[in-house]
C-alpha cells in the first residue's frame, strides 16, 4: 500500500496480538487506511505457547505471518517496528523500524494501541534468567530447551541427589498456563519412561506452587478441587497457600504455611505468576495525565479511549475501565477479552466516521477452560460447568477454531491426534543450547 488515498481516514494499530489484529481485521472492511505495527512478523496464538514448550507443537503451528493475513486487505499496511513513544498532540506515533538506523513516525488520525503484558517478578528481576516466561515464542523455545535438556541430563548423571535435582520442575503460579504446563510435563514423565534407560522419568517431582489456597482462582471452586485430582493423578503436587522467595539456577526457595523456607533443589524453574501492562500503558498515561494502577495499566474511558484524547483507543491487558462511582473494572488478561475490544475498537472508529453513536464497552463472558492433560480440562460456562473428557473436546474444538489459518488448524488436529493414540511428542527437540554439555555449570 503506497501513501494514503486522499482523504482517507489513517488508522494506526499498534500490536498484533489479539486485540490489535481484530481492530485491524475489522477496520479493513471500512473506507479508512490501516497502518498495523509490530515487532514481530507474526501473529502468536499465545494459549498454545506451552505446547511449543512441552514438545507438542512446532512453532509454526501457532504462528501466522501478519503479512498473510492481510495479503487480500489492501487498504491494511504492516510494518514490523517497535512503537517507543507518542506525541499525542501532534498525532504521531514513534517509531524504530527493525535495522533502521534511526527513529522515524508515522501520522494518525485515530489510534488503537494494544501493547499487551508480560509476566511480574514482583520486584525479583533477578529470578528472570532462572524462571523463564511463557508470554513470546523465545520463551516457549527456551523452556523447551531446558525441560527437555532436564531428562537428557538426568539419564547420564550418576549421582542419585543430582539426578533428582534434575528431575525435579518447579511451576510458580497456579493459574491456567502453570496448571497446563505442570500437567504437560507430567505427561512427558510419564510417557517417556521408555525412552530412557538409567532415568526413570515417572520419578519426576513436578511442583506447583501457588500463593492463594486454590488453583485456578477465576474458577469456581469445585472445579479447581477437581483440577487439583488431575494433576495429582499426573505425579503433580500442588503447594498451595505457599510462596517463592527465592529462585536460582540450582534451587526454589519456598516459604511453606507454616512460615518456614524450605529449599527445592531443582534445575528446571518456570515462571506463571502475576502480569503487569506493557510499558506503553505507562507512556499514554503520563502523556494524557490518566491514572496508571499498580500492574501498569492505564485507566481508560468506558468506550476504551483515553481521556481527553477520543481518538486514541488502549485495549486489552493493558488497560482498566473507569466505571462512575466504582472502581474501574479490570477485565481477566484472556484472549477472548482482547478479541471483543479489538473489535468493538474497529467499530468505533468505523461508527464516528458515519457520526453514529456507539455504546460503551461491555465484555460478554463466555466462560473459563483450561486443559490439565489428555483428556482431562475444566470448563466454566455460562450456563453450565463440565470436567473430564467433555471439557477436554470443548477445549480442542474452541481453540482450534481460535487458531489463525486453515492449515494451522489442519496441523494442530492431526498433530493431537498423533500425539493422543501414540503418546508421542513430535517436536522433542533441543535447540539454542548454552554451553557443551547439560551439567557444564
């Protein structure tokens, strides 16, 4: 797409993650020019990120190019930069284009920003080169590296108390990606145990640790107690009502409910705790003077705009909604969240072209799910809570239909059916290894 057409309404889209590449998809069904930036060439479907980590996917599986999303939409221009910063008055957003030598801009006439969020270490920085994320694909990469590197390492060391430390996992955080993670590695322990002839893999000592009294805290309660089971059937131990204090190459540090520390040794760490909002949160709030909460997210109105700056839209993980009287709504950090204000954010721009009014904001929960293993999820539904197989089908069937591209979904079924009737991991492998051997620490 070359300069914008005369008159044309410019639209700039900043992220293409969920919420940014509804907006987008949306807007190119209207009479504007779509300009979408990011940093990456591709689209992530995060929810399936830990089956990247586990083995159980390829990346490609989960990833669409941006580019071919929008190949047929020719009023939508990607560019693949990072936005640092916003001149608000101005209508700009700044911009450093990927191998640019330096910073440029680009002009808007409404903006949609969803820079997402990523994973809180709580003041403990530290602990990120030890405990790994799961929110970018070089996370999900790096944790495979690791997890699978843990069982290589662990069939050739002699010593029993290294081994162990080797075989032990140590999930923190106990919401959906901690409790699918941890059931994942319980499966690969589980159906690797022939694959190894020194180590036995079903001797893998998975904990998770959560600081609330329950897994899954968005769920009701009885589901929780029934994820519990699952994983326990997985050789999983949940540590609720317990904390991390401490986290390094060789160990977890965990301050136990009767206040004392016990030390974990382990040499396989993940991080799934808290989030806090991408830093733009922070830069279009101090710009505009609106509140910024403890997680980084910036208050918006209830049509998501900024205050004092309609034609600016914040969407997704990174933004609380003010509520007259209350105090602003945060919405759960989900995909589906993301979704429906990326499309209502496309809407709105659309509508005010037209001089149509629009309502305010409002999300439609559908409900929760999450998946423990084979077989085996929690469903939290509008008008109905399911377990076991049931859930699991509905879990299949509603990402699937998530999934960017016809041929990811294609790949993404045969590959489960694989992996479900032979127990197979197809994508077992170790890349990126740091170091000559596993133990070179």
């Amino acid at each position: 797409m070359g300069p914008a057409a005369e008159g044309r309404h410019r639209v700039v889209v900043v992220g293409g993650g969920f919420g940014g590449l509804q907006a987008a998809l949306k807007l190119s069904r209207a009479p504007v020019e779509v300009t979408l930036v990011d940093r990456r060439n591709f689209h992530l479907f995060q929810p399936l990120a830990y089956q990247v980590a586990t083995g159980a996917l390829s990346p490609g599986e989960i990833c669409y190019p941006l580019r071919a999303i929008f190949k047929r939409r020719r009023n939508v221009r990607v560019v693949m930069a990072e936005a640092t910063g916003f001149d608000l008055e101005g209508r700009r957003v700044e911009l450093q284009a990927i191998g640019a030598p330096s910073a440029t801009s680009i002009p808007y006439d409404s903006l949609v920003v969803s820079g997402g969020s990523h994973y809180s270490y709580f003041g403990h920085d530290d602990w990120r080169g030890a405990a790994p994320e799961l929110k970018t694909l070089e996370g999900a990469l790096e944790l495979r590296r690791r997890i699978l590197r843990a069982f290589e390492a662990a069939e050739v060391e002699p010593d029993p108390d290294r081994r162990a430390a080797w075989l032990t996992f140590v999930i923190v955080g106990g919401g959906p990606t901690g409790v699918e993670m941890a059931g994942q590695i319980g499966e690969i322990a589980r159906d690797t145990r022939r694959d190894f002839r020194a180590a036995d893999t079903r001797q893998a000592r998975i904990l998770l640790v959560e600081t609330a009294d329950r897994l899954l805290g968005t769920f009701p309660p009885s589901l929780s107690a029934k994820a519990a089971r699952s994983l326990e059937r997985l050789g999983v131990t949940p540590r609720l009502a317990e904390t991390a204090v401490d986290i390094d190459e060789q160990s977890v540090s965990i301050r136990t409910q009767e206040g004392a520390v016990e030390r974990v040794p382990a040499r396989t760490a993940i991080w799934a705790a808290g989030v806090t909002a991408s830093g733009l949160a922070g830069t279009l709030g101090r710009l505009a003077g609106a509140e910024i909460d403890r997680a980084g997210r910036v208050t918006v109105e209830p049509d998501l705009s900024l205050p004092g700056h309609p034609e600016v839209l914040a969407i997704g993980d990174m933004v609380r909604i003010r509520r007259d009287g209350e105090e602003p709504l945060v919405l759960p950090g989900l995909a589906p969240v993301a979704m429906q204000q990326g499309r209502y954010a496309g809407r709105l721009v659309a509508a005010r072209l037209r001089d149509h009014p629009t309502p305010p904001f409002r999300y439609r929960d559908k409900g929760n799910l999450a998946t423990i293993g084979r077989a085996s999820a929690v469903a939290d539904l509008d008008f109905v809570r399911l377990s076991g197989w049931v859930a699991w089908l509905g879990w299949l069937v509603v990402h699937l239909l998530y999934l960017i591209g016809f041929q990811n979904r294609l790949l993404v079924l045969i590959r489960w059916a694989f992996s479900f009737f032979t127990r197979g991991r197809g994508t077992r492998l170790i890349t990126g290894e740091e170091g000559s051997r596993p133990d070179s620490r």
